[in-house]
C-alpha cells in the first residue's frame, strides 16, 4: 500500500479541474489513488511517487502547489 498524501493546490476552480488533476496523477506510476476536493482545494494522493514527481505532474496539470503533506486522517 502507497503512502497517503495531501497536495494543497491553487487554480482547480471547478469538478472539471478536479477531474484533470485525478486523471493526470493516476496516469503517474506508482500512484494506486487520487481524489480532488476542487472547493478546498485539495488533492488526496495514494502514491509510491516522490513528492517531486508528484508537485511535477500537479504543476503540469495546470495548477499551482502550494504543499505536499503526509495525510493524517481521513478529512486530511
């Protein structure tokens, strides 16, 4: 099971932009999961990919990162 992460992220304005940035995370290897929150403006991540990669693919998607956090429970 991959490490549970949280990317805070400026720009997912709407359920469409949420909808990128899952689809652009789970085409990354080692990601097993992605669930965007486009009104908090957060990103659940199940992942084996770095942060790095991770900030990467977000960034590529359009959007702007503002942290990476290790996932605490299950509201983040």
């Amino acid at each position: 099971m991959g490490m549970k992460r949280v990317i805070e992220v400026d720009g997912m304005c709407c359920k469409r932009c949420a909808e990128r940035a899952e689809k652009k995370l789970l085409l990354l290897e080692g990601v097993t999961g992605a669930k965007a929150n486009f009104k908090k403006g957060i990103i659940f991540v199940e992942s084996e990919t770095a942060d790095e990669a991770l900030s990467a693919c977000v960034t590529e998607a359009g959007f702007t990162v503002k942290e990476i956090r290790a996932r605490k429970g299950i509201f983040g």
